[in-house]
C-alpha cells in the first residue's frame, strides 16, 4: 500500500506542539532574563556573517523544530534587544508580551484584511481598533482609519488623502497641475517622510515651506501664516499644513490649535505627526499641549511606539472617513467584494495601498484591552517621570550639561569638568567627544541611547518609550555615561585638543 506522501510543508500536530512549545519556553525565559542582557553584543557584521555561513540556497529541506530552536537560539543570543530596560534609542518601544503571542495567532488564522469577505471578524476588530484609537487620543470615532506598518506609511496615507482632497479635481486624470505650485507647510524639524513623500509622489521639493521654527523648536506661525499669504498673492496653490505632536529629536509638540486656526481660514488640509507623541494626549494633565487635534484632517500615530506595540503598528486617523475612501478606492471587475449587498462592506484596501493586508491590529486590540486606558496613563506617564528624572540628574552633574526634556525625550551631553568653563570655545571637541562617546555605548552594549543635534550641539539623547525602565535604570545609565565619558576623554583630549 502506498503511503500518502505528505506535502514537504505540514506539519503533524505533535510536531507543530513540540516545536511551539519549545518556543514559548524560550520566550518566556528571554523575557526573564533579558534586564540581566546586555542590550547587544556590539558584534560587526563580518562576525555575524560567519555565523550566518555562506552556504547557497538549500536543496533538501531539514526539521522545522530544529530549525525554530536554532532561530530562536541565534536570535536571542545576537541581538539588539529594544526591549532592554536601559534601551532608549531612536523611538522604538519595548514590545508587549501579549502583542508577540497576538502576532502569531494572526499568523495562524491569516486573515486577509484587505476584503471583508475574506476576514469578516478581523475587519471588525480593525475597525473597533480604530475607534480605540480615536478615543485613546480624543479625537471624535466617527473617525475613520486604517493600521498600517509604521510612522512612515501612516504619514504617507495622511498626505495622500489631502492631496486628493485639495488638489484640482483635474488630480486624479492629470496628475499634479502644471501651471500652478501645490504647496506643502510644515517646520523645518519635520520627520524625513515628508521629503520622500514630496519627492516620490509628484510633487518636488520646490513644493515644500519649511517653516522657521521658534526657540522652542515649535513651528512659527506668524512666519507661516506670512508665507501663506505670499504664496497666495503669487499665485500659488497652498494645499496642507503639517503638525508635529511630538518632534523626534526633541519631542515638542507645534502649537495644534493655532495650525488648526490657519488650516480653517485657508481652507487647507491640516496634517497631524503625532507618530511618536499623540499617545500622550491621553494623559489629562497633557490635554492642552495637545488642544487643537480634534480639527485635524488627519493624523499619524504609532503604536509600535508608545502603545508598546511590537513592530510593525502604524496607524492613519482620518476626520472623514470618506477622504480616504474617495483617495484609495478601485473597483477593477474581478473584485467581488460588495456590490449588490445589503449592509455596506468595509474592503480595507479602500482605504489605503495596500491590497492584500495582514492582521496587525490583533496585537494592537488585545494589548488595549490588557492594559486598559488607566494601564496606558499609568505607563505614558511614568516615561515622562523618568525622562524628567533624567534631565534633572544631567542638571545635577557636573559633568553633565542638560540641553532639552520635553514629553518622554531628554537630550544632555557629556563635558569634562576642565572643560566647563569655557565651553563655548570648545564645542568642536565637545561635538567629537560626545559623538565617539554615543558610538563607544552604543557598541558596548550596557545601555542604548541615540544622538540629536540641538543648538548645533552633538547630544546624547534617550526616548523612553519603555515599559521595563525604572527609576534605577536612570541614574544606573547617567554613572554608565559619565563613566565612559571621563575614560574617553582622557584618551582623546591628548589626541584631538590642543589646550
Ligand atoms: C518615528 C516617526 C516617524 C516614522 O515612523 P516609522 O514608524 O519609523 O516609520 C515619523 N514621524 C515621527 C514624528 C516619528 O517619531
């Protein structure tokens, strides 16, 4: 009797146990052990590529469960862990526990978000995710939106909607008028989407008014309502303004209520970055820091950032849902995902660009309910603390000169204390000192910090946007730097600076 081949890629359910399980024993001991970590091995590419080996594309295959544990092995022994509690670089959260669980059982049942019909309760829980969203913030949730993979793709959905929506109606045939400018608005501290975005989709650069900010990094809306007017009276077509809530180097948040104003007297589409920041609108202490985000046309958020979500959760707010609708929709005739129904249909792919979608808003819904609203305040909040923890320690030390702390970002820098008093004579030196002292902790891997230029100073800078950071975490990670920076100067202050 012939044995039925089975295909290469099943596997049986004890395989499938054994090797899951094997996993999440894993996992849960990597969770465990991970504040005991360091945060990387600080190993070069070369070395990992040996790791890795340079064997071709395998001709046979192997056991899937050995495969995992060896995965799961390398992984948790090479790599850099953002859910370390002394990470805080760039803007990239220690991911929920239950979000990695949720992850896979969005694998497992696969849902295509992009068609209603092929993921009926997954639309659904998008959608209600949505509005968690919408009222996470407070903004209205007769909002619309879609999850998309990050910052980037939300801000691009965002811009889209408004070009669609202000441009001429000629946009969607023509293309971009040629015998007038559409212009863009928005601060000179804006997050580099906006230039791939002017760039790629259609517009140019030359469309671009970066704004003049004010000492406080906020966009300057005198300026911006200066340049509006000229732009008018020359003829031009202003189309958008954008916001920031919460800049990425130093997490300020533009005056929203004032932006919104001009957006209303211009009749423009008003804009919202809020990937890193908008978050904090939840806190009540915060509320007016963030007054003004009801109006907006759209908004970004992130919630692989301050939601704590694990990569990749991007998510695009939209006021009226039917900007978005009237921006991505398409019905080519093979589609059969809604004509002649009863109840109108929710297809996602009518609401953005992708097409085919995978579930990401599981992890997002099923954290927001393990957490709760008050879970999020408790949390958003306690970052705040902490970076204010850590601006203060920067202001206590004397070897340490702090630069900015605004919403969870503190940005400080490294001085030797011979060099102090006239520091402003040595900012060179101090820029290359810092610079090598970010490269040296970044390499060795105790903590993880990144860097912002702020008043043409080279800074360190920490975002925490981290659930395992504590108070000790703090002043443990200001001795590490300190630390360091004493033992790099020694060494370079002989080399570079000539006293
Ligand atoms: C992080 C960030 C982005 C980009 O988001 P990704 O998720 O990295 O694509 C855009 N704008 C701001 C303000 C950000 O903080």
């Amino acid at each position: 009797m012939a044995t039925e081949k089975r295909s290469p890629i099943e596997l049986s359910q004890i395989e499938f146990k054994n090797a899951g399980y094997k996993l999440v024993d894993q996992l849960a001991g990597f969770f465990q052990e991970l504040p005991e970590k360091r945060v990387t091995t600080g190993e070069a590419s070369t070395q990992l590529k040996k790791l890795i080996g340079t064997a071709g594309l395998p001709e046979s295959g192997k056991d899937a469960g050995v495969l995992l544990n060896d995965a799961a092995e390398l992984l948790i022994s090479h790599s850099l862990f953002n859910g370390h509690p002394k990470f805080t670089g760039y803007i990239t959260s220690s991911p929920a526990p239950l979000g990695t669980l949720a992850d896979m059982l969005a694998a497992a049942i696969n849902p295509n978000v992009g068609a209603q019909i092929l993921s009926p309760v997954a639309t659904e829980i998008e959608r209600q995710t949505i509005r968690w969203l919408a009222e996470f913030i407070g903004v209205s949730t007769e909002s619309g939106g879609i999850l998309v993979s990050g910052g980037n793709m939300a801000n691009f959905t965002g811009f889209l909607a408004g070009l669609n929506t202000k441009a001429p109606s000629t946009y969607k045939q023509e293309g971009v008028p040629q015998n007038k400018k559409l212009l863009i608005y928005c601060s000179k501290t804006t997050h580099t989407w906006i230039e791939k975005a002017a760039i790629h989709f259609g517009l140019g650069l030359k469309s671009m008014r970066w704004i003049e900010t004010n000492p406080d990094n906020t966009i300057n809306i005198s300026v911006l309502e200066e340049t509006i007017a000229l732009d008018l009276k020359n003829d031009h077509q202003p189309i958008m303004i954008i916001g920031t809530a919460g800049d990425v180097s130093t997490g300020v948040v533009d005056d929203l209520e004032k932006l919104a104003g001009v957006s209303r007297k211009y009749n423009l589409w008003f804009h919202i970055d809020g990937a890193y920041g908008i978050p904090a609108a939840v806190l009540p202490e915060l509320k007016t820091m963030f007054r003004g985000i009801e109006e907006a046309d759209s908004i970004a958020l992130d919630p692989h950032k301050w939601l704590y979500s694990p990569l990749e959760a991007g998510c695009t707010l939209v006021k009226n849902p039917k900007n978005l609708q009237d921006t991505f929709s398409t019905h080519p005739v093979y589609y059969n995902f809604g004509a002649g129904e009863e109840n109108p249909v929710h297809n996602f792919y009518e609401y953005g660009l992708q097409n085919s979608r995978g579930f990401r808003a599981l992890k997002v819904w099923l954290v927001l309910q393990q957490v709760g609203r008050s879970g999020y305040e408790k949390m958003i909040r306690k970052n705040i603390i902490l970076s204010k923890q850590m601006h203060k320690e920067a202001i206590d030390h004397p070897e340490l000169e702090a630069m900015s702390q605004h919403l969870s970002i503190a940005t400080f820098r490294y001085v030797p204390q011979d060099l102090a008093e006239n520091s402003e004579q040595h900012n060179d030196y101090l820029n290359k000192l810092n610079e090598t002292l970010l490269n040296n902790l970044q390499h060795d891997g105790e903590l993880f910090l990144s860097n912002a230029v702020v008043n043409a100073s080279y800074c360190l800078r920490a975002c925490i946007v981290n659930f395992r950071t504590s108070e000790n975490d703090i002043s443990e990670m200001m001795k590490i730097i300190v630390r360091e920076g004493r033992k790099l100067h020694s060494t370079l202050r002989e080399k570079v600076l000539v006293v």
